[in-house]
C-alpha cells in the first residue's frame, strides 16, 4: 500500500498517477477527513479496470499500518516569498507526523514532499530513527527537470538533447545547477554557454518556484510526476538514478547534513549514493549550500 500524508494539489496529483497506473493500494490521510474522502472518491474513477487496487481517504493514521511507501507533502500553510518562512510550524507538523508514521509502520520507505525539503527531511529521520536508505527528498530531480526545461528554451532544442542536467544541493536559493556533468550533442553545456548564460540560467532554476506562481497559485504537476517515478521505480524494482535530499555521513565531505545528491534507488530505497567529480566553482557551492542547510536546522527551536 502507497500512503500519502495531505491531500492538497500534490497529495492528490501523486495518487491520481499512481491510481491511473493501477501501481498498489493508495490511502490517503488528511486532518480534514472528507478532503481525504473527495479526493479518493474522485481519483478511484482513474483506475483502470482490470486493477485490483483501491483508493480510500482517513484522517485516522492507524489505518497506515505495513504500508510499502509513506508520501508526505502536508503544510501548515502556503510559503509565499521563501520555502523556509514557515520552519517553525513545518518542523513541528513533521515531528507529529514522524511518531505516527515510527508507530504504524515499522518497516517502509518515506519519501519527503513538504517543505523546507531538505531540513524536513533531516529531522524526520532523526525522529524516526529510521536507516537513512529509507528517508528520501524528493526535490532535487525536480529542479534537474527544470534545469533541463531552461537549457532547452535558451538552446532552441528540445529536452530529449540534454543529458545529465543535474541540480544538487538545497531544494532553495542556495541550489547548485552542475553545468560541467551536462551535455547536448556530446559537448560539455560549458562549452555552448558563456558565463553569463549559466548564470541567468542558475538563477532562473532557483526562481523557477517563483515565475510559476506568477501564472498560477503552485506548482504540483512537476512534483507529482517525480515522485511517482521514484514509487514505481521502488514498487517495480527497477533502478533509478535521480538527484534527491539524503542524510549525509562524509559524502561530498559532509556530515549531519540532508542535502541534494546523485543517488541509485531500488525496491529497498537508496542503494548507493554516488559521489560524481565536481569543478571547483560547484564544490565550492555545494559546500556554501550544505551549510545554509545546516544553519536552518540549527536555528528550529522546538518545545
């Protein structure tokens, strides 16, 4: 069974994908119970109608137990200017969470939507206790997809021509764009953009978040997609390589920390983090966004 924590936009977007590829069992668990019910209601008409699975809606996390998956992407409200505006509140909502999921479920996998991503995902594995294999934020593939989508637009070709686009580090203004691991056509992206391309692109990764809004009220479609390939991947056993938000413990030179890096992800979650070579510029970055990170966390005072 796949639980989903919230049954907002994003919530209900992942168990749309999920219900519509007939993946697993889908519960949805929500403070307000009829959201969590409406949602069900309407996204069990998507699955297909040869599946045996099903979609049901709670406010009661009991109903979790020996789940295979765990999606959290709960809010205490909406950020308006920056990710990390309601730390305070999130942090508390995912401590709350951390008991209940530690509770009912004893062995799943836990992938991290709510923001601040990496912080969230920092103090719910150290609620949990759980192997850092089984906590995973998923955000980082989500900026490399953004990354992809700029390049592509400054380039005039399409996304298939871009390969290795990754974007590492904090899921927020500190985000590092890894200009030197990608390449269109077999060259290096260094050597199609001049500096002050990559920089108006970098920026236009960070901001990404932003121009959306200027459109429409959040962002969801993106989110949601990647995450139901990191549920398949795990569900189908199939290997996935993605960037997304780990506990570090000496990777990139860093302890104590979650952050955006290249990982493998099988039926059993993380299988390997990869340490991929960096230019100086972007380990210098990763580094600078690793400890804006760490200060986040340390500045959370909670009861």
């Amino acid at each position: 069974m796949i639980s989903i924590i919230g049954s907002g936009r994003v919530g209900s977007s992942i168990a749309f994908l999920c219900a519509a590829s007939g993946l697993d069992d889908i519960l949805l668990v929500n403070r307000t119970k009829d959201k969590a019910i409406g949602e069900a209601l309407d996204i069990s008409n998507t699955i297909p109608k040869n599946s045996r699975i099903s979609i049901h809606g709670t406010d009661d996390f009991s109903k979790m137990i020996n789940s295979k998956i765990i999606v959290i992407t709960a809010s205490t409200g909406v950020y308006l200017k920056s990710r990390t505006e309601m730390i305070g509140a999130q942090t508390q909502m995912i401590k709350k969470i951390a008991l209940q999921v530690k509770h009912y479920c004893h062995d799943t996998i836990v992938l991290m939507v709510s923001n601040p991503l990496d912080v969230l995902t920092y103090f719910f594995q150290k609620e949990t206790g759980f192997s850092k294999t089984k906590v995973i934020g998923i955000a980082a593939s989500l900026d490399s997809s953004r990354f992809r989508y700029l390049l592509s637009e400054k380039l005039g070709i399409t996304q298939s021509e871009i390969f290795n686009a990754l974007v590492l580090g904090e899921h927020g203004d500190s985000m590092v764009p890894v200009f030197s691991h990608t390449k269109i056509h077999g060259k290096k992206a260094l050597e199609l953009l001049n500096s002050n391309q990559q920089k108006s692109i970098s920026i236009g990764v960070r901001d990404y978040w932003k121009s959306l809004r200027n459109f429409k009220s959040r962002s969801q479609f993106g989110i949601a997609k990647n995450t139901f390939d990191v549920i398949s991947a795990i569900l189908q056993n199939n290997e996935l390589q993605i960037p997304a938000s780990v506990l570090l413990e000496g990777e990139y030179g860093e302890y104590d920390v979650c952050m955006g890096v290249p990982i493998i992800i099988n039926k059993h979650g993380i299988s390997k983090i990869q340490e991929i070579e960096l230019n100086e510029y972007e380990n210098k970055s990763l580094k600078i966004s690793a400890n804006i990170i760490r200060n986040y966390i340390n500045s959370v005072t909670l009861p």
